[in-house]
C-alpha cells in the first residue's frame, strides 16, 4: 500500500473550495424559494382579485333577485281588519 501524500495547503485549498460552493449553493436556493414565494404570492394576490369579482356577481344577483320580492309585496293597510268577517 502505498502513502498518499497531501500537504496542508491542499486541503486548506480544497476546504476553501467546498466552503465557495456551498455559499454559492446557499445562494442558489435562496433566490430559488425567493423567485418561488413571489410566483405564489402573485398566484394568490390573483385568486383574491378573482374571488372579489366573483363575490361582486353573487351580490349583484342576490340585490337583482331581492328587488322584485320587495316591490311585489303588497303593504298591508293597517285601518283594516285582518281578517274577514
């Protein structure tokens, strides 16, 4: 077997070298969830633009419908008997 020789600097270089990639990896994966959380934040800021819309037809149909039922109504004269004799 034979004795494999690595002198102090080499491994000092090499350490250097896995510390650089590991920060540029750091890095990486923070701008990655960065540009991700942006992506779902503007997916989410949509579906609450679309949500309001969607609530704005719900009201806008629910005040169309309850209109008639008020205007249909007949007002009751209260000088009058309810009731028939």
């Amino acid at each position: 077997m034979s004795k494999v020789l690595v002198s102090r600097t080499e491994i000092t270089g090499l350490f250097h070298e896995m510390m650089l990639q590991m920060d540029l990896l750091e890095e990486t994966m923070s701008s990655s969830l960065k540009i991700e959380r942006e992506e779902m934040e503007e997916v989410m800021k949509h579906q609450i633009n679309r949500l309001h819309l969607t609530l704005d037809e719900v009201e806008k149909v629910m005040a169309e419908h309850r209109m008639p039922k008020v205007q249909n109504q007949k007002q009751i004269n209260f000088n009058q008997n309810a009731y028939s004799v």
